[in-house]
DNA sequence: CAAGATATATCGGTTTCAGATATATTGCAA
DNA sequence: TTGCAATATATCTGAAACCGATATATCTTG
C-alpha cells in the first residue's frame, strides 16, 4: 500500500485542464470524472471531492460548463421515491476555447521547465 | 501593465526542480538564481525573494545544498569596512539524487497530462 | 548625494489544499 | 435482511502555500 507521492501535486490550473479534457470527450458528472481520471492516471492523479467539486461550481460561475440534473429512477423501490440525484456537465464554447488556452499554457510550462533541465548533462530530454 | 500569468503557477516542487537545475550548473546565490530564472524564462517565471529564500533555507536543512558566505569588498570604501555578503549554494549529492527524482516526476507528470489533453481531437501533441 | 540595483530575510493577509465530515441512495453479498 | 461498500454531491476546517510588502544594509552610477 506504498503512498509515495511521486508525481507533483496538481495546482487547481492542472486540475482545470484535466477536468477540461475529460468534459471534451463528451458530458459527465462529479464522481464519474474523478473515477476517470484515477483510472486514466493509475492513480496518480486524484481529485478528491473536496477539489472537485468547488471547482466544478466555478467553473460553472464562470460559464465554461453548463449543467442538467438527472433523477436516478431506482430499479427496485417505490417508482415514486426522490430518488440519487446525478449533476451532469457538458462544455459550453466558453470552456472549449480555456481548454485551448490551458493547453497552450501547459505547452508553454512544460517548454520552459524542459528547457531548464535540458541544460543538465545527466538529464534526458522529455519525450 | 499587463499582469497575465498565461503560465500556471510554480508550485514549490517545480520551483525546487528548477533551482537544483539552476545550481547543477554551478553554484550560485540567492539573487543571481531569481535573476538567471527571470531571464532564461523571458519572465514567465518569477521566483520572488519570499518563495527563494525560504525554500534554500528547507533545502540546506535537508542537505540537498552546501552554503558558504562571501565577504563581497567594497571598491571605493574602506577596506577593513564590513561589506556585503553573499550567500553562495552549491549542489550536495544528495541534492543531484534529488534533482533526478523530480526530473523523473516531471517527465511522468508531463506525459499524464498529454495523455489527457492528446485524446482531444482539437489538441496538438506536447513536443 | 540620491536613486536604483544588489543582497538576504521575514511578516502577514489571502488563497489553496486535502482529510474529515455530512447526507442520502443504491447494489450486493453474507 | 441487513449491513457494508459504492455511488453521488457538497461543505467544513486546520494546515500549508503563496506572494506582495516590509525591513535592513551595501554598492553603483549619474
């Protein structure tokens, strides 16, 4: 059950363009994203609900992400019940072109940090 | 005046990152090394003196730099004069072991993140 | 001789982080 | 059939990080 924290911590500007990305591919909702992206990192990258969903809200204050609630209808109880309430988000054009400018920034960083590096004789070049 | 920060933030491990490859170069000091950074980044990352400092300080307690103060003497004024000093910071081995590790979290970090953003049809491959 | 650059260092208000907590439903296995 | 893990959203809160401002002092240049 090693915890090693070997990859840097995500700043929530990472945690965005994450999310971002995984909302590019098509709608989701909170607890589906963060499973994603555990499983598409092997559980490198974790986003608790803690950092997510705030985050989530944001960006939906900020217009990036737009919003459905869905009714689970419960297979076996009363077809009356209330019932797990699921909150979908899907990309709106404002979230596209951040995506696109957070890829481009993440370009720029990952450049510049290369070229920090690079200089270092022992240092093999990021692929 | 524009203040636009396009580049995500420095956490402290990718500022850390970017210090031990500054000082894998040589030693050096403090101001020196917010300066190279400035310049070699074309001032997309400012290392201030409040983040700087205080993280030489960690760094030197873990053993990951050696420090020596430099009596700078003034040209004009008296000799015997106290004068100005620098702290100089040179690599330990441990501090190269360190560099590595973060080298190679860097590169994971990096390719987890383009394994995310590369899955988006409008996205272009980190070089 | 004043202003700006060099040089190190801390203070303190704001923001961020992430574990814990809260609440409720659903599915499954003992 | 009951109880536990998983699903699902959301906030609370103590700790850590961030970074502009401040403090102090010297050196250089016009």
């Amino acid at each position: 059950m090693a915890r090693k924290t070997a990859t840097p911590q995500l700043t929530q500007d990472h945690t965005e363009l994450i999310v971002l990305s995984v909302l590019s591919e098509g709608p989701s909702y909170g607890y589906s994203i963060s499973k994603q992206i555990a499983a598409r990192s092997e559980d490198e990258f974790r986003i608790g609900a803690s950092q997510l969903y705030p985050l989530l809200t944001k960006m939906e204050k900020q217009g990036l992400v737009e919003t459905d609630w869905e009714e689970i209808k419960s297979k076996s109880a009363d077809p009356d019940a209330p019932g797990r309430k699921r909150k979908w988000y899907r990309l709106a054009s404002k979230g596209e072109r951040r995506l696109q400018q957070r890829i481009e920034a993440h370009k720029r960083f990952t450049s510049l940090i290369n070229s920090f590096i690079a200089t270092d004789p022992a240092a093999g070049a990021v692929a």
